[in-house]
C-alpha cells in the first residue's frame, strides 16, 4: 500500500509530493527524495532534531504521541510548537495516514 504525503518546504512552503510505502519512516522517506530542510544528521537516532517538521493539525491526532524524550529534544528548538513539532525520524508512514501534510521547520 502506498502512502502520500506532502512536504511543504521552507521558506516559501514549495510543495513536494511523494508516495511512500505503508511501514517507511518519514525522515528517510523525505531525506532519500530530496526534501529540502530535512536532513537526518543522526540518522534516526533522535539526538539532532534536523528532521524537525510541523504535522498539520487536522494530522497530528492521528499520530501516536511523542514520547518525552522526542519532546525534549524538541523543546530545544526556537520553532518548537507544542501542537505540531514532531522529529520526522519518529513517525512511521500508515495506510491511515495516506495525504498527510508535512511542513519542514524552519531551523532545519
């Protein structure tokens, strides 16, 4: 099963579309197409924060929470929004979440 998602870039928010596999973690989904301001330093290993993205709001609920260490990591960005920022590299792509909007941070 095929999961879209698309990527809004930073700083005009260009839209990327891409059609993932059901079971692909978003991170590397978006750094092996090129998505600019994703980068994966750490390689998933949730110690960098530059997969940081927002989840669009009507998205973020479908998302299993993230869990406190993520949250921390990510309370040390100066974009940190408590109802959107997620680490890219902890979201891994469902049939469920087939159309979901991803909008790359800024710091990134």
């Amino acid at each position: 099963m095929n999961v879209n998602v698309n990527f809004f870039e930073q700083p005009d928010e260009k839209h990327v579309s891409i059609q993932a596999s059901d079971g692909e973690n978003l991170m590397r989904v978006a750094v092996s197409n090129g998505v600019g301001g994703v980068v994966g330093e750490c390689g998933g290993e949730m110690s960098c924060a530059t997969c940081h993205v927002f989840v669009h709001e009507s998205w973020s609920g479908r998302l299993p929470p993230a869990s406190a260490d993520e949250i921390d990591l990510l309370e040390t960005s100066d974009a940190y929004d408590s109802e959107r920022s997620r680490l890219s590299c902890q979201i891994e792509l469902r049939e469920e979440l087939d159309g979901i909007d991803i909008y790359v941070a800024p710091e990134n």
